[in-house]
C-alpha cells in the first residue's frame, strides 16, 4: 500500500513522543514492503522541502506564526494547506494517516486526504482536539467534559468559540481515531468525539539491549558511579512533574545520600527553572542535566539507572517513558493522573503515585532505592508486560487490521436456497 503520515513534526526537528511514534510505525510498515512518505512542518524556511530521512521520503512544509493565532489556524493553515492538498493529490495514497496536526499542518487537511485517498486515520496523542492544551484532572480516574469556561481559562485571548465544533466535523473526515490510552479515549468520548478506538504505543524491545562497557561510559560521563540514580526526563516541563519530583528530591536524599536525580531533556527553557529550584531546595550535588540526547544515549541512561519516575500532574495519556524504562528492566513509579495506570501495574512493575502528595512520592522512591530486590523484580515484571502488550509488532499488526478493514470491498457471499 501507499500510505502517508501527516505529522506536525518528525525527527530530526521532533522533541516529541507524537513524532517519534510516526517515525516508528513509518520504518516497521516500510519494512513490510509498504510504500511509505510523510508530509511535516518546519518553522525554518531553510528546512523546508523534500529529502530523505533513514530511507523515508519527507516533505517538510515551511510554516511560521505567533500561537496566538493557533485555534484558528489550527483548523485551517493557509502556509501549509496548498502543499498537503498538491502532495496527496501527486502520491494518490491507500492510507493517509495523521498524527499531531494541530499546530501548522491543520485539521482542513483531514478533509484533502478524504478526498485523495481509500481511508484516513488520526490517532490523538494528547488532548488537542477537545482543549487548548493539557487537562488537569482534579481527582484519579475521573474524567469530566472540559466547559467552556475551562477552554478560556486555558486558551485566554486566543479562544475561539468556533475551534472545537470545526474540529468535531472535520474528524468526520476520518475513519478511525485512535486514542494511545483508554483515559484519553474516554476523555475524547465524554467530549462529543466519537468512533474511537484505544491502540497503544508500542516499541521495538530488540532494541534494547546495550553492553556494560557503555553503561561505565555513560556514569562516568555523568559523574553516576556508585550512586542510586533516578531517572525523569522527556519533554521536561511543570506538567510533566519537574517542581515535583525536585520536592520529592529534596526528601530522598535525607534517606539515601548518594541517591542522584538524572534529569534527561529539555522544555523550552524549564530546565533552566528546575536548575534554580534545585538550588534553592539545596539538592543541586545530587541532580545531574544531561540536555536533549540522542535516542542511543536515552537508551544508556535508562540502563545506567536504578528506577525511573513519571510524575505528571496532568492527564498524561502514554508517556513513551513507562515503556522504554520496562524495555530496560527498570521500575516505574508512575503517576495516577492519564494512561499511566494502564501500562504500569501497581505493586507489580512499578507504583501508582498522586504527585501531588510529594511525601507519598519520595516515600516510594527511597522504598525502591533501598529494596533492590523488589526493584529487580518490579523491573522484569516490567520488562515481560512491555513485550506482551506494547511492543512496534503488536501496534502495526494492529494497526494493519483496520487499514485493510477500510480499503478491502466486503466479501460478498452467493447464498444458496435449498
């Protein structure tokens, strides 16, 4: 099949977990010998055209604009719709499958991939299509309609009180939406969007595997050797935990001395807020920044560590770091806010935390930073659930199954009165 991902971003431009997961499925799917090109946005004139990526065709699409003008922009973008429209219309694809397009490529592109191909799919990696950016649940496991007086709060003077009613009709465009997690697909639902489907994040475990030699390398390199070292990282920002697990931090190391924070990423400057509170908690000896690093040094970091933390305090709906720290055989201790529950199993691959009680958090973390034992069995009971429910196979045999759904006629059968 021919088949094109639309994507916001893609790698190497991309920070996000939305373009990472594109780029997994785009290279799993063309290893099976499907025809595979991408459509994304860059916000450098010099980055834009077509070239190839990793043995991927991508067309980057040049497209700049203050965010004040996202919800209307969102939904149609002047700069990119002409190229995706000319795009589809050249490469008459089976499958036109999007990812993150609310920020440059626009939802009005749903409606050209209609037009030009078999069957369109959106898989949502966050809570965009029904708010203006991140929702902070107030209690676990209660999802709640976002009001319109919600929507302002977060949207301020860029509320457009036409934004969501033109999201919902131009998903109509779709085939499916995938939600990465039942907590986002009820969210979705519970906001007037329908005909979801939840399919999991998934990753490519065989991967996972790195020698001793580079696990000394990179403690050295991060003055880790002989510490009890505590992974967070990602897309680092105040929703992602950062203010949290400094606080919890601030507790650990009373109890375990030479346990060290290691702090992997980067957040539009966050970093630099978490450096200062660090300070002021006292605790900057025993935090470690590593920046933005490359997917083969995530994979060192995750295994020169001792447990990694997923604090969120919003409603996170994956969060690729629960999967790759199982990949490696670590223990999660996980936020009860989003998709987290849904692939860490309390008490058995890591601990369900509320964030917000910082005690409750560094109560786990020293626990396990002092129970290697229960660590180590949380870490490969971890690492047996990654590979029997979130690995690239199970996600693209998944995924396959409605592709085909949607483009196969339906098998007629002659029926024979006797």
């Amino acid at each position: 099949m021919k088949i094109i991902f639309l994507s916001d971003n893609f790698p190497p431009y991309s920070l996000g977990g939305a373009g990472i997961v594109a780029y997994n499925l785009a290279k799993k799917l063309q290893e099976k010998g499907h025809e595979i090109y991408i459509v994304s946005s860059v916000q450098k004139k010099n980055l834009q055209g077509a070239d190839n990526f990793k043995g991927l065709k991508v067309y980057r699409i040049y497209s700049n604009y203050h965010l004040r003008w996202q919800a209307w922009l969102s939904l149609y973008n002047y700069q990119t719709v002409p190229v995706v429209r000319k795009i589809i219309k050249e490469i008459k694809p089976d499958i036109v499958h999007a990812h993150n397009i609310h920020s440059y490529l626009s939802y009005y592109s749903l409606k050209i991939a209609k037009k030009y191909s078999q069957a369109v799919f959106l898989t949502a990696h966050d809570a965009m299509a029904v708010n203006y950016g991140k929702v902070y649940p107030k209690y676990p496991n209660i999802i709640r309609k976002v009001g319109i007086l919600d929507q302002i709060r977060a949207a301020k003077k860029r509320y457009n009180p036409f934004r969501n009613i033109v999201i919902r009709h131009y998903l109509k465009y779709t085939d499916k939406i995938f939600a990465v997690s039942n907590s986002l697909k009820e969210l979705l639902e519970v906001n007037g969007i329908k005909n979801v489907a939840t399919l999991y994040n998934g990753i490519n475990i065989e991967e996972w595997r790195i020698s001793e030699k580079e696990v000394v390398e990179f403690k050295e390199r991060h003055d880790l050797q002989e510490k009890k070292v505590i992974l967070f990282g990602g897309r680092i920002s105040g929703a992602k935990g950062g203010e949290v697990i400094l606080r919890a931090m601030a507790f650990v190391v009373k109890a375990v001395q030479n346990a060290v924070l290691l702090i992997v990423g980067e957040g539009n400057f966050y970093d630099q807020t978490m450096i200062k509170l660090a300070k002021e908690l006292k605790i900057e000896s025993s935090v470690r920044f590593t920046g933005w690093i490359q997917r083969d040094e995530m994979r060192r970091a995750f295994f020169s560590s001792d447990i990694c933390v997923t604090p969120s305090i919003y409603l996170d709906p994956f969060n690729l770091l629960n999967i790759e720290a199982g990949a490696a055989g670590k223990p999660v201790i996980g936020t009860c806010f989003g998709g987290t529950p849904e692939i860490i199993i309390n008490n058995q691959t890591g601990y369900i935390v509320n964030p917000l009680d910082i005690k409750a958090l560094a109560g786990r973390i020293v626990e396990l930073l002092n129970g290697p034992i229960k660590a180590r069995s949380f870490g490969e009971a971890g690492c047996k659930r990654v590979r029997e429910h979130f690995t690239l196979d199970r996600q693209v045999e998944e995924i396959m199954h409605y592709y085909l759904k949607a483009i196969r006629p339906p098998l007629v059968v002659n029926q024979t009165h006797i």
